[in-house]
C-alpha cells in the first residue's frame, strides 16, 4: 500500500491521480491493492500479540474491552441546542422520551451545542452577538439560563456532554454552580466537557486567549476535575472539527492525538501524577465515508495512544492506556442537494464507528446542511442507530474484521502516516517530550511544546488548507463522486423536507431576560468576584474555584471570560496566519 497523496501537505507525489485509477485511492491518497493476500502479511500480521492481540488486550487495537457491545451498548448521544435555554430544554427530553427501550436499554446521553456568542465567550446583548443569539445553538449568559436549560433533567443519572472550547471552564462552572445549587453532590455527576482548545487554533477558530494560556486553562480543568468529579471526562480530545475543515484521515488521527499529548505534557510539567488524570481524558473522531479508513483509523487510533500512554509517559494503570472514543458522522459530507441521501450516509458512517469500537456516537440529520435539525430528522437519526445496534448484528462479535488480511494493512498504513505527522510536529519543539527537558519547554510559567509551536508557525492551518483543496480538485474532476452533486443530478430539484427556522424573537427575549438578571444582583459581589478570577489568573493559581464563585454570585459568561482576558489577552493569530 502507497500513499498518493502526501497527508501532510495535501500534495499530489509521483504521476498523482492523473495517473492512477481514482478508484484504488482513498478520500486520504491511500493506494490500495486489487486485492490482499496472505503472501503479503502487513507487519502488524507477523506479530499477532505484540500488535493486534485480542480484544481488551494491550495495544487495544481491537477494542477496550473482551465483550465489546455484547455487555454493553455504545452511548447513543444526539447533539441538541437551538434559541432558548427553555427550547433546548424541551428538546433533551424529546430525545430522552425517543431513547428509552425496554429489555435492551441503551446508554443515552445529552450533548449540548452552544450558539456562536457563546462559544465566543461573549453575552447576548454584546455588540458583536447581534443576530447570532440562538441561531446555530442555545445561548447561556448565566447560571440563571444553565438551570433552565437542564429543568427536571436528573443530570446525576443522564451523562451530558457539553461542546464547547474557549469559554470551557466558564460553561463548565456555571454547571457545577447549577448542580451545587441543586443539591447534587459534584460526585454523581457523569459527562464530558469538549475543552478541547488546540484544535480551535488548527481549525474552527473558536479561540479566545493565547495558546499557553489556552493550554493552562484546560490543565487547570483536568485537574479540577481529578479533585472533585471521579465520573466525568475533563476533556474530548477532537479530530472531528479537524475532519470537518478538511483534513486527511491520518492528519484527524495525527493531530488529535499530539494534541492530547500536549495536554498530558502540560499536566506533567504542573506537577500531576499521569495515572491520576489520565483515565478521564476521552477522544472525538470523524466518521467518513471512506468506509474501511474510517474503522482502520479508530483501530490505529487505539494503538498508537496505549503505546504512547505507557512508553512515553510512563503511565501505569491499565486505564490510562485506554483511549475512549466518541464518533460523530461526517457532518462535512453531507449535501444540500437530495438531502435524503444523507440518511444513507449516516448510516453507513455509523457503522464504520461501531465497527471501530467507539464508545459514543453520535448521528447526524438528514437536514444539518441546510438548517439545525427538525424533530423528524433528529428522530430518523437516532433511529439509525437503533437500528444498527438492534437489527445487524453487528454487536454480537468483537471487531468483526480483525486478522482481515487488508483491514490489518490498511491499520498499519493510516498508523505510520500518523507516527510520522506525530514526529514532525515533536521536532517543533525540539523533539520527543522528556521529563528532564521540561525546563526548555516552558513560557515563564505556562507549558509550551510542539503543538504551540506548530500553531505560531501556522503548521496546521496550511496543512488542513493544502489537503481540503486537493479534495475540492478531485471532486471538481469527477475523480470523487458525490450522488447528487457532481453525478446524478436531478434538475428542477425540489425540497423534499421542512426546516427548522430560529425567530428573531429569541434573541429579543434573551436581552431582556439578561438584563433582569442584571438589574436583580449584588454588583458589590460581582465586582469582588471578578476580580478575585483576575487574581487567579496573574498568580497563576488554578482560576476553577473562583469562576464556580464567580458563576454563584451571578457573573455573566462574558464577564468572567474578559475578566481572564485582562490577565492573558486575546488572541488574534501571529505573523504565519
């Protein structure tokens, strides 16, 4: 097996796919062979234990657990969020309404989408939110607004899953405030808290302070939650943004996983013990349409971070190997045009997570292309999943294609591609991260390695640019077919479905809301409030504490957000951008 296409510059090396049938070449620029035959055993086929192994056996490649789904069913999560803390309210419990089963009860989790000013850190009635409130997900200025977005939810008994990066740790506060004031013990909480910061600088920008200061902040999380939340996953280390901006499938791979690297390093150089934290940190990968790429990266995924986990880093526990994955489909490969194709393609996503062992999933609608979802497409996406985990079959072996002469090749090839990606970007700071070398690390007091550095020389961005314009030519060539936009097209093409529309009203309702909230508080309180966040932050203190606080005595989002910012500054891109 070749590689076409080079993963990490998206260039076409040798005769490219003008010379070279498009249909032996991956979405990625993998080459494969006509067919795979024991005469040429992969590597990883010529040492069975040491690189395969049997399922919930190190290098985990062929899942974390002997059982697989035949114990225990992966967390169906449906990702929610629109207009009002009030409407995403009632649409968590349509979805946990739709979820229940009988004999068979699935996992189900709630997975909330912020709207933009939020996950900008910004409030409702800032200048620059304009037009933005509840459009693209639900807006949350403050603890007023988590209450009511989670009102009679037993959020001590559902996981929730909350999407969200730069204002992470403010979000995440404004939750344990809410719990607090509940009176459900932090201890009982289960979730996952995105927080995932690198990423935003590789792909969707959603960044607010510099990246060491970024870094800190998510340290800072992790080790909060070490302290005081035993159930719940500080952060979900992301791939899927990076998928959905265009990368190649090795570059998902390679970057998530020296992104969580950076964060493991990070929390060595504060001084964490590695076998503490490390269990609680989770993965978000992409589910493409190249089928067996997709299972083959979430199976290299697996190995590569057990091996990482125990050799680099020096982690004992058994847990800290594990490399706990939610999938979401290809959000990015769903077209406009002939919308109810794309439950065809969920589908066929779905069950290349599944078949790659992840832990959660997550199904998109039919209609995400051209609007938030509607209740019949949430409902027909989370029925695919039922009946993948109900109808197929799938569940009933572990890894069903390992030892597949081609699946174990094409696992190693994604693998190596990844390794060397993960080296070149080690180099950037100097090599391999080594305890003895973290005094040469560091920025004063914040972490800084090869992800940082990559980020100021704008490594990531042009790579993930290079790859997602070679696709965009294969596709314009017709070398990529997609149904319904480049073949089989059907003019005069008529919006089979209805949409969901976000009214203007929301926005007008929220303000007015905030500004009650406002007028109703101690500004005494907020002021000391805020500024003991501020003391936080220039003392380099972990700041986690005082945004709870901050959040009981009813700071906004905004305010605790600039309040940090004052410390750290915001960041707007270095000369390479």
């Amino acid at each position: 097996m070749t590689t076409a296409r080079s993963p990490m510059t998206g260039s076409i090396s040798g005769p490219g796919l003008d010379g070279i049938d498009p249909h032996a070449v991956t979405i990625s620029g993998l080459v494969l062979d006509p067919s795979y035959t024991p005469e040429a055993l992969p590597e990883s086929l010529q040492h069975i234990d040491r690189d395969i192994a049997a399922p919930g056996e190190f290098p985990y490649t062929r899942g974390l657990y002997p059982e697989g789904y035949r114990t225990r069913l992966w967390t169906m999560r449906q990702f929610a969020g629109f207009g009002s803390a009030d409407d995403t309210n009632q649409r968590f419990k349509y979805l946990l309404k739709a979820g229940a089963t009988t004999k068979t009860k699935a996992n189900t989790g709630l997975s909330t989408a912020f709207d933009l000013p939020t996950l900008m850190g910004r409030d409702s009635d800032d200048a620059l939110s304009l037009g933005e409130v509840g459009k693209c997900g639900v807006a949350i200025d403050t603890i007023e607004d988590m209450h009511r977005l989670y009102a009679d939810i037993p959020i001590d008994q559902v996981t929730v899953s909350q999407t969200i990066n730069g204002p992470a740790a403010v979000i995440w506060a404004m939750y344990l405030a809410m719990a607090k004031q509940r009176g459900i013990g932090w201890e009982t909480l289960g979730g996952t808290l995105q927080n995932d910061i690198l990423k935003e600088f590789h792909s969707q920008n959603e960044f607010i302070y510099p990246p060491e200061a970024s870094v800190k902040l998510v340290v800072d999380t992790i080790e909060f939650q070490s302290q005081h939340l035993p159930k719940w996953n500080s952060v979900s280390i992301s791939g899927y943004h990076i998928r959905e901006a265009g990368s190649t499938a090795p570059q998902e791979l390679a970057f998530t996983l020296r992104d969580g690297m950076e964060y493991v390093e990070a929390c060595l150089h504060r001084g964490m013990d590695v076998d503490v934290f490390a269990p609680r940190l989770s993965f978000f990968f992409n589910a493409h349409n190249e089928f067996f790429e997709e299972i083959a990266k979430l199976r290299a995924a697996r190995r590569i971070w057990a091996r990482m986990m125990r050799d680099r880093y020096g982690a004992r526990l058994e847990r800290s190997w594990y490399m706990k994955t939610h999938v979401q489909t290809a959000g990015c490969s769903l077209t406009e045009q002939q919308p109810l194709n794309n439950i065809v393609r969920v589908a066929y996503q779905a069950m290349a997570g599944v078949l790659g062992g992840c832990q959660s999933l997550h199904t998109d609608s039919m209609d995400e292309t051209l609007a938030l979802p509607s209740e019949q497409a949430v409902k027909v996406a989370l029925r695919t999943q039922q009946i993948l985990a109900h109808e197929t079959g799938v569940t009933r072996t572990v890894d069903p294609l390992g030892g597949s002469w081609f699946m174990e090749s094409l696992t190693d090839s994604v693998e190596s591609e990844a390794l060397g990606l993960i080296e070149d970007i080690d180099n950037m700071a100097g090599g391999a991260w080594a305890p003895q070398r973290v005094g040469e690390l560091t920025n004063g007091d914040l972490y800084s390695g090869g992800v940082v550095a990559g980020i100021h020389k704008g490594y990531f961005r042009r790579a993930i640019a290079e790859a997602a314009y070679r696709y965009a030519e294969e596709v314009d060539a017709h070398d990529r077919i997609i149904v319904g936009v480049n073949e089989y097209i059907e003019k005069d093409e008529k919006r089979p479905i209805d949409i969901l529309t976000i009214p203007d009203s929301v926005e007008t309702e929220q303000v007015d809301r905030l500004a009650k909230f406002k007028a109703a508080r101690d500004d005494d309180g907020v002021a000391r409030a805020l500024d003991a966040i501020r003391d936080a932050c220039r003392d380099n203190r972990n700041v986690m504490p005082e945004l709870v606080a901050g959040a009981l005595a009813n700071c906004t989002l905004g305010e605790m957000v600039q309040a940090m910012a004052d410390i750290y500054g915001r960041y707007t891109g270095g000369p390479e951008w």
